[in-house]
C-alpha cells in the first residue's frame, strides 16, 4: 500500500494557554496528581470532525468512542453539541442512557452483549452491530421472543487488505463470491426476525497513514454495492468505525536525543475524504440516505486530556549529566506510558538540563513514566503537565498502591471544575469485606 502523507492541521495549540501560573493555581486548588480536559479543545476537535465528514456526506454522524474516555461529564458535554454514542458494553449503555442520550443515537458495539442488555437494546430501538455468530443466533431468538423483526450491522474485518486489526467480527474476502460470507448473508436475510442494515468495521488505532481509511472505504463500497446488487440489500448505516491517530508518540517513535516528538493532530478534513470519496459511489445510490458513522476516540481526545504532576523527591544521580525523580504519578495513573512517550511540559526555570528519568510513586520496579529526557534540574514541589492523555489514559488509570486520581474540567485562564473526584479510602471502604469469623478487625 502506498504511503499517503498526511496533510497536518498547525501545530496543536491544546493547553498553549495552561502556563505555570495557572499549574500552580491548579495544583493548590484541586491536588496532584490531576487529570486536566481542555474544553475548548475537545469541543474544537468535535466540530472539526463534524463539519468535515458533514461536508462530504450530509448524513455523516459522529459517535464518541465512550471507553476511550469514560468520564460522564465530559461525554455529556459533547452530547450537547450534537455528538452520538459508541458503547462497547452494557456499562457503557446504562451511562448514555443516563445521560438522556436517545437510544437511536446509540451504537452497541462490542464482543460480549449480555442477553437483558440485547433486549434492552432491541427494546430501545439502538443501533446494533453484531460481532460473532452466537451473538446473531441470539438476537434472532430474543426477536422473536419480542415478537419483533431487527435490523443488525455486521461487524467485519478485510484480512487480506493488510489492515492494522483484524480481532474483531466477521472475516470478509472475496465479498460474496466468498461462500462463507454468501451463508452468513444469507442466514441473517433469511431469518424472519432479522435483517441486515448495517456495516461495521474498526482498523486498529493511532493510525497516521491515510491510506487505509481510503482502503475501508473502498472496500466497504464494493461489498455494499455487492449486497445491493445480488440481494437488492439497502443498508440503513456504514460504521467505518475510528482508529485515526492523536498527537502522541510510540516510545520507538520518540527517537533522537530529546525524545519529545509531538506529532500534529491529523487533519479532520483530509481523513474524511479519504474515507467518503470511494464510498460515494454506493451512498449516491441509495434510494433512502444511509447514516454514515465515525466513531473517534483518541484523535478527539488525546491532545486535550493533561495529566499534572508534582515533583515528590530525587534520588542520588549517577552523575552530574543525569538525574532522577519520583512523581507523584506513575504507572497506575498513566497504564501506557510503557506504549507511548507523551509529551512533558516543564514549569522549572530551563537550566541545568539534564537526561532525567521520571520515576511514578508506586513500589514496582516497571513504574516509569517516559523513557529519559532532557529535563532541568527538578526538585520536590515542581510541576510537570503531560500532554496527549487524553485517550485511554483517564479509562485505564487504576488504584494501585495509590488511589485513582480526579479529573477536572479547564474552563480557560484559571477556572476549572471536578467533573471526577479523586477515589479515596472511603470508596474502597464500600467494597471491601473482612471474614465474619474476623469481625475485631473491621
Ligand atoms: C469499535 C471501536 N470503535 C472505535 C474505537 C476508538 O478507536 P480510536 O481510539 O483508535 O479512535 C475503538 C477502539 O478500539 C473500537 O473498538
């Protein structure tokens, strides 16, 4: 496959406004460590989305990838602005609903659909993609237990197309001259409780190249076409899924001595056309518009999530060139910072710098929060802001010899909001129990 280079928006100007005066006003207000949203931001990041698949296709929907950031408040907010829901779970369901998202606006995707939450989805009217043949025969019999007849997408994947995933749904080759496929087609078809309406596909994730959105979308053509043309199948939705990359680099591509690579956000407008272009054929045929859904996660939110930090204690250095210091976070509150190199920014005055490696709180030997770099010399109150972790950084953070840390809103200059508290030993309190025979200790 060609290398399409990606066209880059200007360097992303996310937390560019967040400078030490605002950290410290943070830092005394709500605690450290802390997980920072850029509203403006991320509302930003939506629109651009919006107006550029939009552009293209006028039934072009956005629908937020709720696991990469499951933080309520942060959803809702996007919610307001028109954004539709992707869930992965009858957790995630519950919480849309929760949040007064109407059930056509939600898209239940996922491996593993409990039976109550398929019927409350049916019920509900939601948008479902089925990922394995179980979960079809499923469906069927709680349609007809419902009395009812359901229109379901099948999630796919193209495993000779040389795409980054291939985990998830059903394989797809050859399109219908592919017996398998033609059965399966023909066993939803045939049901009379179900129907086929949609396609899903989810590539893989912090894609760079758009040459693969471009491929999906061809491919997803061409099988639609197919269907429509052998079974006279209109689609209702494609869900081209998300997968496009944020700013943050993979600690082998944060090479060189700084090791401070800062990747520009993907431009919204190139990626939605190499995705739309080569579906446009099959959508322009269609006698009833179908929905066309994007489902983004870290390229919405990683340059908007930042995580501060506060400098604990150093340790003796091995030399006058090097250093090291413990943070008050680490791998519990930043899970892939074994993955990717996020970006740091220093508020210490800029001297004496040094390679330093920055060490988290917790007594595990793997507790690092990025591999060595140039930083000055830091000492114990200073405060550090990594940039880039918005996505999966907030969902993946644990309570692992410290507790999970709060999140908070950043309104702009220095107002800020919880939009979560930080857990506390009163939360774990709820949870956990002591023997009966062992009451004296409770
Ligand atoms: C079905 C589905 N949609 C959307 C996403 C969001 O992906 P990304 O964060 O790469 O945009 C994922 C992530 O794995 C996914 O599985």
């Amino acid at each position: 496959m060609n290398n399409t280079l990606l066209q880059q928006v200007p360097a992303n100007k996310a937390f560019s406004q967040f400078d030490e005066s605002v950290a410290r006003q943070f830092a005394e207000q709500f605690g450290t460590p802390l997980f920072i949203i850029d509203e403006a931001g991320v509302l930003a990041r939506l629109q651009a989305l919006q107006g550029a698949t939009q552009k293209l296709y006028a039934n072009s929907l956005i629908s937020i990838s709720y696991k990469t950031n499951f933080v309520p408040g942060l959803l809702a907010l996007l919610h307001a602005e028109g954004a539709h829901a992707e869930v992965v779970s009858g957790i995630e369901y519950e919480v849309a609903r929760g949040l007064k998202e109407p059930a056509q606006k939600i898209i239940f995707n996922g491996p593993m659909k409990l039976d109550a939450e398929l019927v409350q989805a049916i019920e509900d009217g939601a948008i479902i993609n089925c990922d394995h043949e179980d979960e079809i025969d499923r469906i069927e019999k709680i349609a007809e237990q419902l009395q009812t007849k359901v229109g379901i997408g099948m999630r796919v994947h193209f495993p000779d197309a040389g795409m980054p995933w291939n985990r998830f749904g059903f394989p797809v080759t050859n399109g219908l001259q592919n017996p398998k496929t033609l059965a399966l087609v023909k066993r939803i078809i045939e049901s009379p409780n179900l129907s086929l309406s949609g396609l899903h596909s989810h590539i893989g994730t912090n894609i760079r190249d758009l040459s693969y959105f471009a491929k999906l979308g061809q491919l997803f053509n061409d099988f639609a076409l197919e269907l429509k043309d052998v079974f006279g199948i209109e689609l209702s939705w494609i869900d081209v899924g998300g997968g496009l990359a944020g700013i943050a680099p993979y600690i082998e591509e944060s090479t060189g001595e700084n090791k401070i690579t800062e990747f520009p956000l993907p431009d919204a407008g190139a990626y939605a056309e190499a995705v739309i272009t080569p579906l446009l054929p099959y959508l322009n045929s269609l006698a009833k518009p179908a929905m066309l859904i994007f489902e983004p996660g870290r390229t919405l939110f990683e340059a908007f999530g930042a995580l501060l930090t506060s400098v604990v204690g150093r340790r003796p250095e091995a030399d006058d060139n090097s250093a090291a210091v413990i943070c008050d976070a680490g791998i519990n509150t930043l899970a892939t910072s074994y993955v990717y190199d996020f970006p740091v920014k220093c508020f210490a005055q800029v001297e004496n710098i040094r390679q330093t490696q920055l060490f988290g709180p917790t007594c595990n030997q793997k507790d690092q929060l990025h591999t060595p770099l140039p930083l000055p010399a830091l000492k114990s109150g200073d405060l550090l802001l990594f940039a880039g972790v918005g996505s999966y950084c907030m969902a993946f953070s644990y309570s692992f010899i410290r507790f999970r840390p709060g999140v908070v809103l950043w309104r702009g200059g220095s107002e800020g909001e919880w939009l979560r508290k930080p857990e506390t030993i009163k939360h774990n309190a709820q949870l956990e129990l002591i023997p009966k025979h062992r009451k004296q200790y409770a």
